[in-house]
C-alpha cells in the first residue's frame, strides 16, 4: 500500500455520514505505519468504541468504510475466526461488524456485515508466525498466501460495501 496522506484518508469514505466524517481522529499510529507493509489501514475510534475505520486501495485509489461493532460478544469459551485475516481466536476477540452500503442502497438501510478481529488487527495477525511443531518445517509460502488472502478479501468487502 502507498503511504497515504490524511487528507486522502478523510477523503476516501464512500459510507459515512458528514457527522462521522467531521468525528472521526485517525490514529497516531498513521503516523509511524509501514505502509510498504499494509494492504490496508484499520482501527477503532477511541472517542467511540462501536465505530472502527477500514481503508484499502481499490485500482491505486484509497476507498474507506465506516464499521459498526454488534453490542454484543460471543461467549470467550467458544472459538471463532476473522472471516478477513482467517485467525481463529477466542471468539469474543471477534465481533460482528456492519458497514452501511454506499449510495442508494445505504440510504434505504442496506448494509453488509461480518465477523472480524475485535481490535481490527488482521493486517498484523496475517504476519504473526506460529510456533513451529517438533520436526516441522515452515513453509516461506504459507505466510505470503495468507497476506495475499487477506488483501483480496479485505478489498472484496471494501468493493461490495461501495457498490
């Protein structure tokens, strides 16, 4: 991913509101990224924990979308995975996300939903390395297969909330 400005960033929500857009804060985090390392941007607002931010490239041009967790959890003695980043974790460290569809189709109340990384860190848990079993060997492509994943699927979704 391209470093992006925050102008660009601001710029590129197909889903929010004005409201949204004039609330939201990026996070400091923007400010020291590996963008040659991301193939997309996301984070939970601080000021309101059921807003998360998803940003990627759709043919080189930044689209975001505004999420909005589920208020409620799924039981911390199941397990459940990201349905982005395919981690299985506990299952309340994933959430059921909605994002409001863009255009027409958003006005008239439609959206999309799937289950995510709580704390939306996908981008992250795609290049964490399990440990390896006695007498295991690691294959250097499993990790780039699941980076690729990640960013198709991760723009998929983008490209069907936009429309």
């Amino acid at each position: 991913m391209r470093a992006l400005s925050e102008a660009e960033i601001r710029g590129s929500f197909v889903n929010a509101t004005p409201a949204e857009l004039e609330q939201f804060e990026l996070p400091i985090e923007v400010l020291v990224a590996e963008w040659e390392r991301l193939d997309a941007l996301a984070w939970r607002d601080r000021s309101n924990r059921r807003l998360g931010y998803l940003v990627t490239l759709l043919d080189d041009e930044p689209v975001g979308i505004v999420l909005r967790a589920a208020e409620t959890t799924m039981s911390r003695h199941r397990a459940a995975i990201c349905n982005l980043c395919h981690t299985q974790q506990p299952a309340d460290q994933v959430t059921l996300f909605s994002a409001r569809r863009a255009g027409p189709a958003g006005a008239k109340g439609d959206s999309l939903g799937s289950y995510l990384c709580a704390d939306l860190s996908c981008q992250e848990n795609v290049r964490l390395h399990a440990p390896l079993a006695p007498a295991e060997v690691r294959d250097g492509w499993q990790a780039l297969r699941r980076i690729e994943g990640l960013a198709r699927r991760t723009r998929d979704f983008v490209a069907n909330v936009r429309g």
